[in-house]
C-alpha cells in the first residue's frame, strides 16, 4: 500500500512537471496550425509556391540560403507572421527590414513578391503572407539538398513591424555560446536547436564586414584570431582586404561559410567548425563550449540525423507566436504592405500632384537639410508615397546602446 502510494504521487509530480513545461513552451508554440491547410481552398498554393521557388533558385542560388534566413529572421522576433516582410507598419514605426540586422543583407523578398501576386490571381485573400514564406523556407531547404517534410499552415499576417523589436532579441555574429542559448530559450528554443539551426550555415555567406574583426585588429595581441586555422585565415584575408573608410558595405565581398559544398545543406559546415574554419565568432563558439561541441562532432558523423532533426526544429520555429483564426491579424493582399494602404496610394498620390507640382517638389527636396544616416541606411529608398498624415514622421536609425546588436557586427566600421 505504501509502494502504491509512492508510485502514484512519482506519477502525479511528472504529470504536474510535464504539465507546467508545456504551459511555458505552449506560450510561445501555438498549435491549431494543420498540413494540407489550403486542401480545399487553394489546393495548388504548395505546388505554386514550389515551382516559383525552384525557378528563382535556377537563375540565383542565392535565393536558397536567403529564404531559410528570411524565414527564420522573421519567426524570432514577434512570431511568424510576417511582419519582415513590410514595407512600412500602420503605426509608422520604421519596420524590422530596415534593422542593421537585415537592411540590404535580405534576399527572397522578390520571390515571395512573386508568390504572393500569382496566388492573388488564383485564389484572392486565400493564401497568408506568413504560410508562403513559411512554404518558400522549406521548399528552398528541399532544393538545397534536404529530404522533403511536411509545413503546417494556417498562420494570419501581422499588422504591425518595428525595428526596434530587434536589439538585444537577435542573435548577432558576435555572440557566444551562453548568450545565444539564453536568446533562444526565451523563444521556446533548446540548445540543440541553436546547434540544429547553425548547420544552415552549410549554404550561403557573409559579407566580409560581418567577420573582419576576426582577420583584423583582433586583439592587442593578436591581429587575427587565434582560433582560426592560420591557412583559411590567410585566404580570408585574400578575399576580405583590410577595410578603406569609402568602401561601400553593400558591395563588400562575400565569402561561403562552406568551403567545401557551399550549395549543398549537409554536414560539411560542422566538419568545417572542427578544422577551425567556422566563418563567423557565432560559428566558432560552436567548438568552444563543451556542450554544443559534442553535438557538432555527433551531427558531422551523422547526415541522416541531422537532416531529421534540422527538418523538425524548422517545423518548431514555423510555430512560434502564429496568428490563428478570424479576428487575429489578416491575410494580406500584398506582403509589403497592411491591407488599405494600397487605397492610401490611391487616395493621396493625386492629391499631392495638385499640391505639389514633381518640379517645385524636386526643388523643395533640394533644399530641405539631409540627416546624417548610419552608413548602412546612406542608400535607403525616399519615404514611401502612402504615408498616412497623422504617422510620426521616419527618423533616422538611432544608435542603441545595447551591445547585442553590435558586438561583432560592426565592429571597425565606426
């Protein structure tokens, strides 16, 4: 009798421990999202997308790494409903894609563009912003050499993108171990994730200005980084010249993360981390710490499991914070934009030719005192045409003390 009693209150503690960390989890994973979501009312949404994304990717490999990076960039902040996609938000907040953190550095935008506006054509408010981009992700990943797994659909677009969401929420190219794997808990993220989700890193690059401080004046005591193997160090030297104060950011060079097959997603970027030749200090704290290095070296010995788990953490991120139901976000017409700024377009572009004719409006832009932008904002398009009267005016990007955004990030561009 006192054997049952045991048992039964070792089985109410588990049941009341699993209960409470799924209440923590369930809070920034929502379910309610299903496969086969448009199986009746847009039943060739998936096929579209895939052929749009497979076509794009022909004419620019590229789009591969850019989509999986745009997905995720957009899911890790306020959830996966799109907001990275906007041009502008409601409110007037200078919106997440005008971050440091994303800026010119996105790619895939065109391709969900082109998504959109031919889903639009078949199958009109049907087809969220969110799901296609969370669709894109995947079937670049499958192009990329990924065997095929199945996306829940069903998310709603957000309505609302600010930039300011970002600093100290995003990982960084300078973060360490410990901090990243505090950024992702609090996302309802394990470690092994974070490990999982670096191995995207086996397509794609960076430009040179996102790891020149591992190459250049490193140290007071080093001018490169001593955990870089001296060989791959002095190549990147040769593809990363030291730094002028007129280069142009936006056509620095950019180097594969993956030496090796730097098209393919495979396991080759974890082999590459253990001979030394992780790219960016985010990478390379992968070997550093104890516990995420044992699980590159499990990961480079076994394809077949990473492909399996790399699969369920993007299914795991394309869950976090979704819009579910009526009453909860939209479905937008366009991605750039909220639905009913498109009528804005309309309604004040005739009024502002009346007011000001395009020569006068030229000439007051002359005259009008330019701010002083950060360099990465200096070719910023002009205010966008559908500006709301009562929207505080755009700023220019302000400096954020927090150190997250950029240790390592920017480091010798100031």
């Amino acid at each position: 009798m006192r054997d049952m009693s045991r048992h039964t209150l070792l089985f109410l503690f588990t049941l009341l421990a699993s209960a409470t960390q799924l209440r923590a989890v369930d809070a920034l994973i929502v379910g309610g999202l299903q496969v086969g979501f448009y199986g009746k009312t847009c039943p060739e949404a998936e096929g579209v997308i895939n052929d749009i994304v497979n076509n794009e990717i022909a004419m620019d490999r590229g789009i591969s790494p850019g989509l999986i990076r745009l997905f995720f960039h957009d899911c890790f902040i306020t959830g996966c409903d799109a907001s990275i996609l906007l041009d502008e938000s409601p409110a007037g907040d200078v919106p997440e894609k005008e971050s440091s953190a994303n800026s010119f550095t996105l790619v895939g935008l065109r391709t969900i563009d082109i998504a959109k506006s031919t889903l639009e054509g078949m199958c009109p408010g049907t087809v969220s912003c969110a799901d296609i981009l969370a669709f894109a992700a995947r079937d670049a990943a499958v192009a990329a050499g990924l065997p095929r797994y199945d996306v829940v659909a069903g998310r709603r677009d957000g309505m609302r993108s600010n930039m300011d969401d970002l600093p100290g929420n995003f990982p960084v190219p300078g973060h360490h171990v410990p901090r990243l794997t505090e950024l992702f808990n609090q996302r309802g993220l394990s470690q092994e994730d974070l490990v999982l989700l670096s191995g995207a890193h086996s397509i794609g690059g960076a430009h040179c200005f996102m790891f020149s401080n591992r190459i250049y004046n490193f140290s007071q005591n080093s001018d490169i980084d001593p955990t870089l193997d001296p060989e791959y160090a002095k190549w990147l030297r040769q593809m990363c010249p030291r730094r002028k104060p007129d280069d142009d950011p936006e056509q620095a060079p950019k180097v594969k993360f993956d030496a090796q097959t730097g098209e393919k997603l495979d396991v080759a970027y974890y082999s590459e981390l253990l001979a030394r030749r992780g790219l960016l200090t985010s990478d390379n704290a992968l070997i550093e710490d104890p516990q995420t290095k044992a699980m590159v070296e499990a990961f480079a010995r076994n394809e077949a499991l990473w492909q399996q788990k790399f699969a369920q953490t993007m299914q795991k991120v394309g869950m976090l914070d979704v819009l579910i139901g009526e009453g909860k976000g939209q479905v937008r017409k366009q991605c750039r934009l909220v639905n009913g700024q498109e009528k804005d377009i309309e309604q004040q572009q005739p009024q502002q030719e009346e007011q000001h004719p395009p020569q006068e409006e030229e000439e007051e832009q002359q005259q009008q005192p330019q701010p002083q932008l950060p360099w990465f904002l200096q070719r910023r398009r002009p205010p966008l045409p559908w500006r709301r009267p009562h929207h505080r005016p755009r700023v220019p990007f302000r400096r954020h003390p927090v150190a997250d955004l950029v240790n390592g990030f920017f480091r010798g561009f100031h």
